[in-house]
C-alpha cells in the first residue's frame, strides 16, 4: 500500500492541522497492555501453579482485545476505506488475517501450559511462549504505524472530519460498557494530558453520569498525583481524595 498524490497532501494537511484520528489513542492503550503482558510473561516463574495461571490469563485477555480490535477495524475503518478507496485497505487485511492465526496459536499455547500435570517441566514452553508473544507484539507495533500514517492518508484524503466523527462514533456505540471499561483503563492513563482531558470531556458532556464517573474510578488509580491534577482541573471537578500513585 503506497501513497498517491492526494494521500500525501492529506499527510501535510494533518501536520498543520489537527485531523480526527481514529488510531492513536486506541494503539497507545494496545501498545501499553501489549508491553505489560510481555514484561509480565517474561518475569513469570513457570514453576508457581498460581502465578502461571495469572499471567497466562492475562494473555488470553490481551489475545481477546487483540481480536475485538481487529473485528472493529474491519467492521468500520477498513469498510470506510473500501467506501472510496477500493482495495485501499487490501494489505492490512491480510496482515489482520495473520494476526489472527497467530492469536489462535498462542491460545494454544496458553491451553497446552494449563493442560500439562507437571509445571517442573514448563519453563521451555513458558520461554517458547515468551519469545511467539514478543514476536506477535513487534508485528502489531509496526503493523499500528502504517495504519496511523499510511492508512489514516486515505481517511484524510477522503472523508472529512465530521464524516470520521461519526464513523468513530458508530464503533464506539458497538462496544459494550465492560469492554469499554477495560478499553478505558489501558488507554486514558498511557495518553498525554491534553488527549486525556479531550477524551474525558466528550465523555463527560455525552455519557451518562454513571458511566462518566464509572470512567473516572477507573483511570484515576492508574495516574500520578499530578496528571490526576491535571485532568481533574482540565474536566472542571473537584479531585477526589485518596488517589493512589504509580
């Protein structure tokens, strides 16, 4: 998949002006749940029944979103992409295809180690795991740049920002509240202050109460004493006591 003409001048355009962008907050929350289940695969002891079985069930929720993300992409981005810009999304496809084998491969995986009586012997397929998993991630994390980069040409090129609000708008209304919860905890705290505070504050003027304050209460452990200040300020509340630091 390669620019043309008009691509290009949409890249240009997007760096002097602040497009809509689908991508970018939603890889940074992939890209930050992707590299914590690594560390936590490659620091996991394969001899430990409980500690095995948290951090392989970490992986399979990481192998569930990876799945969630992919069906959401194809149902809404890529569709918009064909809309006018037929065949535009033909090799990202292809590589959504091959995340999935490999998604199917590591649940194999993962059910191989939980079926075996004897964790002693674990430790060759915890390493085999570790090193297929770090191989999935470093796929995704290229595969994540020629979307927001190459990918989000053709949006910019074809649609304009209110069109790409209400395709995004359409995806989000297709998630339900837990995925949207566990989508919340992994992207909010791994966006900058400013993305934060642009988020939240659709939410806040949009969502339901509950499900705002819900949002709230999930992110907020997650942030430091000063970008919990900080969006708190920026959302116009009073922050609420007792937050934890990391």
């Amino acid at each position: 998949m390669k620019n043309n003409t008009q691509e290009h001048h949409a890249v240009a355009v997007a760096q002097r002006t602040a497009r809509v962008d689908m991508y970018t907050g939603i890889h940074k929350a992939l890209r930050a749940l992707m590299a914590d289940t690594l560390v936590a695969v490659g620091r996991m002891d394969p001899t430990d029944t409980a500690d095995l079985a948290t951090v392989t069930g970490r992986v399979l929720e990481l192998l569930d979103f990876c799945a969630l993300h992919i069906a959401h992409e194809n149902r809404f981005v890529h569709a918009a992409v064909e809309a006018r810009a037929p065949g535009g999304s033909e090799v990202i496809d292809h590589e959504h295809q091959d995340h999935q084998r490999h998604i199917d491969d590591i649940k194999s995986a993962v059910a191989a180690l939980w079926s075996s009586p004897d964790t002693r012997g674990a430790a060759p397929a915890v390493l085999a795991l570790y090193r297929d998993l770090a191989l999935f991630v470093a796929e995704n994390f290229q595969h994540m740049h020629v979307e927001e980069t190459v990918l989000n040409a053709v949006l910019w090129a074809r649609y304009t920002d209110a069109e790409l609000v209400e395709i995004h708008n359409k995806l989000v209304a297709s998630i339900l509240p837990a995925d949207m919860m566990f989508i919340l905890r992994w992207m909010v705290p791994y966006m900058n202050p400013a993305e934060r505070v642009a988020m939240l504050s659709d939410m806040q003027a949009h969502a339901p109460a509950t499900a705002f304050a819900a949002a709230l209460e999930v992110v907020q452990p997650h942030l430091t004493v000063p970008e919990w200040a900080k969006l708190t300020r920026g959302l116009g509340i009073a922050p609420a006591p007792g937050l934890v630091q990391v």
